[in-house]
C-alpha cells in the first residue's frame, strides 16, 4: 500500500426523524443565524421545511429561508443568495435538499465570507479560497454524496454558452450531514434511478485507477458496487422500501467520500479517473441535461475506448462484482462493460447519447460539447488513459 491521507470530517446524523435535530446541531456548531437554502419545492411540499424551521426556533437561533435552486444549480442563484445572506447577517449555512441545494450552500458560505472577491474566480481558479463559513446539510435525495464530499459544481449562466465547473477544498465540507431515509420517499423514480447511477459512478470512477496492489480499496469498491447492484433497483421499484432507501442513501455518501478510493497520492485517496464526470459535466452544461444519466449516457463509450490500457482490471470488476466467469481478461472485460451497461438500463438509465437526449446530436453539436468537456481545447481529461479534445469528440461519436 502506498503513502496516503484519509479526512472525511462530516458528523453524520443518519435515521428516521433526525432532520428534528436540525436545531440542536446547528447551534452545537456556532450557528445563531441560519441562513436555510432549499430547491424548486420539494421541501416546502413534504413540510419538511416546517420541520426544520421549528426545530431551529426551538434551538433558539434565528432563521431566512430561501428557495429556487435548480438541477444543475446556477451562479445567478448563488450571487443572489449571497446577497440575502449578507444582508440578513447568516453565520452558518444550511442546506435542504440535494446536491444542487449543497453545492450552492456551499458556493453561498465561500462568497458571504469573502465579500471582497467575485465567487466565480474561486471555480475559475484565479482565486485561492482560504476562509468560508460553517456549512450543514439535510439530505433528501441520494446522489451526488456532496453531503460529504470536498467539491461543489455550479453552472455559470451569465453567458453563452453555459459552462459547468467544480472546486475541490476542505471547506467545502459539511460540519453535519442530516440523512433520513424517509425523507427521500418522495422521489420520483427517475430521480432515483439517476441518483443510484451517480453513486455507483463515484465509486466506478475510483475504481479505474493506475495506482492498482491496494487489496481493500479494491474490495470496500466491489462490496459498495454489490450493494448499490442489490438494492439501487429495489429502491426504484418500490420508494416506500425504508430498507433499500436506507442502502442506497449510505453508499450515496461512503461513494463520494473518499473510502473507496483511498490508497496513494495524498490528500483524500488515491488518484482516480473522473473521465466520464468531465463528459457529462459538458453535456449538462449545454443541454441542462440530469447527472446522473449523463454518465451512464457515455460511460460504456469511455470504456471501450479505454479499455485497451488494462483489461485486467475491467476483468477483475466484472469477476468479482457480475460474476463473470470468462478466464480470458479481455474476454472478462468486454462481459464487464456489457453488465454495467445492463445494470444501467434495469434502472431506466441511457447508455447512448440519443437516448439521453431523445434525439441524436450532429457533428457540430458533438464538437461544441467536446469544445467545452476540453475548456476550449486547454485541458485532457482522465488519468486511466489520458483524454485529449480529439479523444473526448471520438467517445462522444461512439456514444452518439
Ligand atoms: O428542487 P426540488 O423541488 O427539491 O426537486 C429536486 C430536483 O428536481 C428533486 N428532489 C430532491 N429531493 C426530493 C426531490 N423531489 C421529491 N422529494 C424529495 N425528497 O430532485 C431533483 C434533483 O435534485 P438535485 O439536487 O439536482 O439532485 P442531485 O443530488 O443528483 O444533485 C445533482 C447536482 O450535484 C452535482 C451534479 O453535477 C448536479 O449539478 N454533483 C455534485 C457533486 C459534489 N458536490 O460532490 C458530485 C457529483 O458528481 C455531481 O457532479
Ligand atoms: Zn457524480
């Protein structure tokens, strides 16, 4: 095993009704003013908004709710929100709802903070950020893991076209992460199927990685993708399933915290891939398309393409996650791409760019969405196989 460090700060809060504890907790970690962030309604409808504004009153803080975020969360809600927090003099972040609501409390608490720099320039890199404010969440969707991740995405909506950017920093981390399994059983199933997508794609993200001999990343990896493979489906097939809600809630946040991908190159794990992110991140950039289904539309595409660099280890998924039994790699890992891909469409997810979008995209359109996946031509992307703009526009033909 090589060097490594391993952090995951979050308090997590996990079980039926502890979203009463919103108050206490709050206040256990400096809060007197809270500033509450929320979605498109899904909070106000359920009551649960009530719930925690009660709870917070009866913690004796005080409290402005603010909703309207969207998928795919955008920086003019951020810079509005900014100002609302400023103004009401919030000294604590509290977001409801899911990886849109977080990572724009988490954009909220670094611009409140740092009231003389443009929030952008943080994503934008021009800018180091070094202080920002305490954060916590409540989930209601399992998904993104922000709830216990060090990375917020925003959308910048202030021009055409539409870029998608994230910043990974310690102080993206929530104090407390709130996470009853009830309060997602009002989901609609395509925003559960898309959720267990992303899961299983922070961890599979992980997984192809060249730093390889680190036998119990390997196996915490394959035993969150056996379980996500359980009761991902239950879920979507029966919301009110408390059992496999609860599953697919914890592996949502053990998938993006690092666990599964710890092993070398310092910080938080070891080095992982985060290719098929980056071109999903493009497409939802331009076409506001879900996450989730954004990955699955192009991961099969991304593996074949890569698969070349080792087969050995899409073999190794497959054995020991699908049961493969093919003793010949490259055999084993064609079958492995094949049952992913499966996995995905028994959810309901896409694995083709058309069915993502319903339409097919031209030529033009796929170089424009390569154009953005590669900031204009400036970056590659991936560390399993490098990915240049070249790269990037032949996976998305291949997934077209
Ligand atoms: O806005 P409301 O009305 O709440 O509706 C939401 C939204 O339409 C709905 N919803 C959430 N909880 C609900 C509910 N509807 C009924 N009942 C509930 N209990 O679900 C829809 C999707 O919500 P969203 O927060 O967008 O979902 P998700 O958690 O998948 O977050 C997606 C965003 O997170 C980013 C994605 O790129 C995307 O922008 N990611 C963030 C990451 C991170 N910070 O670590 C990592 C991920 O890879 C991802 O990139
Ligand atoms: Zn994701």
């Amino acid at each position: 095993m090589q060097k490594f460090e391993y952090y995951a700060p979050t308090r997590i809060v996990f079980g039926e009704d502890t979203e009463k504890r919103a108050g206490e907790l709050a206040r256990e970690y400096g809060a007197s003013r809270v500033f509450v962030i929320y979605g498109g309604g899904s909070a106000k409808k359920s009551g649960l908004l009530d719930t925690v504004e009660a709870s917070l009153k009866d913690a004796g803080l005080a409290s402005f709710c603010s909703g309207g975020v969207v998928p795919n969360p955008r920086l003019s809600t951020v810079r509005r929100m900014i100002g609302e927090a400023k103004e009401f003099g919030a000294d604590f972040i509290l977001a409801v709802g899911g990886g849109s609501v977080i990572d724009t409390a988490k954009a909220v608490a670094h611009g409140t903070a740092n009231p003389d720099v443009d929030v952008w320039d943080f994503w934008l890199r021009k800018v180091a950020l070094t202080r920002s404010m305490p954060i916590g969440a409540i989930l209601t969707i399992s998904a993104a893991g922000s709830e216990t991740s060090d990375s917020s995405v925003i959308t910048d909506d202030s021009k055409e076209p539409w870029t998608k950017r994230g910043i990974n920093t310690e102080f993206n981390r929530c104090r407390f992460a709130i996470m009853d399994p009830k309060l997602t059983m009002t989901l609609p199933v395509y925003q559960i199927a898309s959720g267990v997508a992303d899961i299983f794609m922070h961890t599979d993200e992980r997984y192809f990685t060249t730093i390889l001999g680190n036998h119990l990343t390997d196996q915490l990896a394959e035993g969150l993708f056996r379980d996500i493979i359980e009761w991902g489906p239950k879920g979507v097939a029966d919301p009110q399933n408390y059992e496999a809600m609860s599953e697919i809630m914890w592996c949502g946040s053990v998938s993006h915290v690092g666990m599964t991908g710890v092993g070398a190159k310092g910080d938080t794990g070891r080095e992982g891939d985060w290719g098929v992110h980056q071109l999903g991140m493009a497409l939802s950039a331009l076409y506001d398309v879900t996450h989730g289904p954004s990955l699955t539309a192009t991961w099969g595409s991304w593996a074949r393409y890569v698969c070349s660099e080792n087969p050995a280890r899409f073999a190794q998924l497959g054995r020991r996650v699908f049961g493969v039994t093919e003793a010949d790699d490259e055999k084993a890992a064609e079958a492995a791409i094949a049952a992913v891909e499966k996995f995905y469409q028994s959810i309901g997810m896409p694995i083709s760019i058309h069915e993502l979008m319903g339409r097919e995209l031209s030529d033009e359109e796929l170089a424009a969405v390569a154009k953005e996946c590669s900031y204009d031509y400036t970056r590659k992307i991936g560390t399993f196989k490098v990915l240049d703009a070249d790269d990037i526009l032949e996976i998305y033909k291949m997934a077209r």
